[in-house]
C-alpha cells in the first residue's frame, strides 16, 4: 500500500475515533456521537473543496510576479 493512501486511512480513523469520543462525552449517546463522526468530516470536506477555489481564485487574480518576488 502506498505511503500516501495509509497516511490517508491512518489520519482519517484518528479523526473519526477522536470525533466520536468528543461528540460522545458531550452528548452521552453512542447514536449522535456516531452521526456526528460520520457526518463531519463530509461537511469538512465540502467546505475544503470550496475554500480551494477561492484559494485559486485570488492566486489567478494575483499580477505576475517575478522569481525573487515574494
């Protein structure tokens, strides 16, 4: 297995483990806390894609710079 992809499903189990646990001691119900685990990372993931593209979009409108420009 590629290093990326197991770094990918070793980061994405700590997320859901660590969601879940906070979720649970915050709400005492195994059914929420696992809703709440499942559902945010998708919700994470929506708000990425969308803050990407106007990360691009402010990068396209940026003028050329030169190489030792910072």
């Amino acid at each position: 297995m590629p290093t990326d992809l197991l770094k990918t499903l070793t980061y994405l189990s700590l997320h859901l483990t660590i969601g879940f646990s906070v979720a649970y001691a915050l709400t005492g119900s195994i059914q929420v806390a696992g809703g709440i685990a499942l559902i945010e990372p998708c919700v994470n993931a929506v708000a990425f894609f969308f803050h990407e593209r106007a990360w691009k979009r402010r990068e396209a409108a940026r003028p050329a710079r030169g190489p030792l420009a910072a």
